[in-house]
C-alpha cells in the first residue's frame, strides 16, 4: 500500500508543478510574462524540429536507459512528430561525462543524464541527483516543485548556455558490491571504489579512495582490479551490468540514494528556437516521466533480487556502527562543501530547511 502511496504522491505533486508553472507564466509568482521566442502561442510553429540527444545511459539498460527511450518517444508522439529527438547511446556523440560542454557548446542539441556527473563544475548540482540519508520521492518533489528549489536547479545552468529539466526519477538503491564482506569501517580502509555523487565523498570520510566512472565503464574496471568495490543503481539496473559475476557481496540501504533524479539538458539556443506551446509540451512529458520512474523502480525489484540470490549474491545491511559513521561524515562533508562554495551553501541551506519541516509530516503521516 505504502508504494500505491508514492506513486500517487508523484502524480499529485506532478500537477503541482505544472500548477505552478502556469502561475509563473501568468506573472502571478511576481516575474512578467515570458515573451514567445519562436512559432506562435498556438503551437503554429514554422519548421518541424529534429534534435540528437546523447544518453549517459545506453538504451538497453533498465529504467535509466529506458527513461530516456521513452521520452523521446512520447515527446513525438505529444508534440504530433512536429519535434523528435534522436536518441544516441553513450560514447556515440560524445562521452557522458563530456555531454555537459558538448551541450554548453552547442555541438550536439541536448543530452539525458543526472545533474550528480557534473559535480566538478557545478558543485551545488550534487544536491538535484540524490541527497545521502535524504528523500522519498514525494518528499523530493515536495521540495522541488512545491518549494522552488527546480528554478534553483535550472538557474545554475543558465550561464551555461544550457536549459535543464528533470525528466524522471527512481527509487533506493543498492550501496555497494564488494568482493569479501565487511564487517567494520577498518575493512573499507583503503578500498578503490567507483561511487557517485555526494555519497563518494562522505565515502572518502571512512578511507575509501572514490571514483566517477560512467555507467557502462564500471565493470571492466571492477573485471580487470583497476577498483575493488563499485555502487551504481538498484537490484535490477547492478543485475543488468553483470557485477554479481566479480562481486558477490551486495550491501543496502542505499543511505546515499533513497531517491535518485534524471535530467533532460538542452542547448538553450535550441530550447529558445521553440515555441511556449512546444516547451510546455516537452515538460509535460518529463512530468509523466516521474511515474513512469517510480512505477518501474518498485516493480522491478523483487524479481532482480530473486535471481541475482539465485547467482549467488549475498545480501547484507549495513552495521548501525558504520551507518552511524557514515551519518557523522555527511554533516563533514555538509559543512565542508558549504564553506568552500555559496551556491552548494545556498542549496544545502533550502534542502535542510524543507527536510526539517517536513520531519514531522512524515512522523505522523506515514507508517514506520
């Protein structure tokens, strides 16, 4: 029942969004009416519109990869063909984790991604991918669309040339595969491990040496020892990348990623050729996309965890002791990260205080 719950709960906050997105366009929320910059109001656009998208995640991956098939598919068929968007699997235009200049730039139209790869550049994006011991679904979308903090997400990326959106989420992960168990925070000393986003760096707190590898170089660097240990996604996405076949220690929660946030990046010149009604359009689709997400990540899960025990795998929970550890390096990192950087500051600052207020709802609202 409680995943009925989450799903609806996208669904609501979904139209929420668009509620408050319609207000913003009306000059309700103090801001004067955007001024169409291509076509007309009506969707009477001139010319149809063809855009290449590079994915970070190849299309045979579930969810992930599926995600972003499924946007360009739906964006054509909303928009009646009028706008279509070539999907292209990693490494085809360009390497994932060079999509955001190659979009910056304007050499290829758009790209399907997580804000989390760009954590080198724009530090405060970490925060719009996943935030470790952090939300639910409907608690990031709460603070996303109810709260504002997607106009902070997309202001970050206009000086860029780029125009962002989220565009599909999933549920919790897996935390890692390791190849022996472990049993004290002394046996992740020293490890090489591929992890992503804030998680690595709280990671780094407990002596793992952490690196950002895109998704489908993982596993020959795990095969070949270049790492010891990777996360990457849920049961069902680690099973379709064949870790099970290198490591067979599997470890939840995943305290880094209850939530994880997938983004659609455009050129903004591209974005700005379209008319208001093709830009609505396009949103509506990555509005629908968060079901989408939420509805095949709790899906798909139980029969992953089946066969990959059925591989072989062993499933353990985390110690109290090193999820207390990891805990204390979050508020490190927090404080950290914040005084180095204004907008990580600014961001950590909008994401604690809607989590704090949003503590005793979730106390007295949903069962434990």
């Amino acid at each position: 029942m409680g995943r009925v719950v989450i799903v609806v709960c996208a669904l609501l906050i979904g139209a929420v969004g668009g509620y408050l997105a319609s207000d913003r366009e009306s000059g309700e929320a103090g801001r004067p009416d955007p001024e169409p910059v291509a076509g007309t109001a009506d969707g009477g656009d001139v010319a149809q519109v063809r855009w290449k998208m590079a994915s970070a995640f190849g299309s045979q991956w579930p969810i992930q990869g599926e995600l972003g098939t499924h946007l360009a598919k739906q964006v054509e068929q909303v928009t009646g063909g009028a706008v279509k968007i070539q999907f292209f699997e990693p490494n085809a235009l360009v390497p994932p984790l060079e999509m955001f200049d190659a979009v910056s730039q304007g050499s290829i139209d758009a790209a399907w991604a997580s804000a989390g790869l760009w954590a080198g550049k724009i530090p405060a994006l970490q925060f719009f991918t996943a935030v470790p011991f952090g939300p639910g679904i409907g608690e990031y979308l709460g603070w996303l669309y109810a709260d504002g903090a997607e106009e902070t997400y997309r202001a970050l990326y206009t000086p860029h040339g780029i125009h962002a959106m989220h565009c599909g989420l999933h549920s919790p992960e897996g935390s890692g595969w390791f190849r022996e168990e472990i049993e004290s925070i002394e046996d992740l000393r020293g490890l090489k491990m591929r992890f992503f986003g804030l998680g690595a760096r709280v990671m780094e707190k407990l002596g793992v040496s952490t690196q950002l590898l895109a998704g489908g170089d993982i596993f020959p660097a795990l095969e070949l020892g270049a790492i010891d240990a990777a996360e990457y996604s849920m049961p069902v996405i680690d099973l379709n990348q064949g870790f099970y076949q290198v490591a067979k220690h599997y470890y939840f929660p995943g305290w880094h990623q209850q939530t994880s946030l997938f983004e659609l990046l455009v050129s903004i010149d591209r974005w700005n050729e379209l008319s208001l009604v093709r830009q609505a359009q396009i949103e509506i689709v990555c509005e629908a996309n968060f079901v989408r997400g939420a509805a095949l990540g709790e899906a798909a899960q139980s029969a992953a965890l089946a066969e990959l025990e059925a591989l072989g795998v062993q499933f353990h929970h985390w110690s109290p002791e090193i999820l207390d550890a990891m805990r204390q390096g979050w508020q490190e990192v927090v404080a950290e990260e914040s005084a180095k950087d204004a907008d990580f500051a600014r961001v950590a600052e909008s994401y604690f205080a809607f989590h704090e207020a949003y503590r005793k709802w979730a106390e007295y609202g949903y069962l434990r």
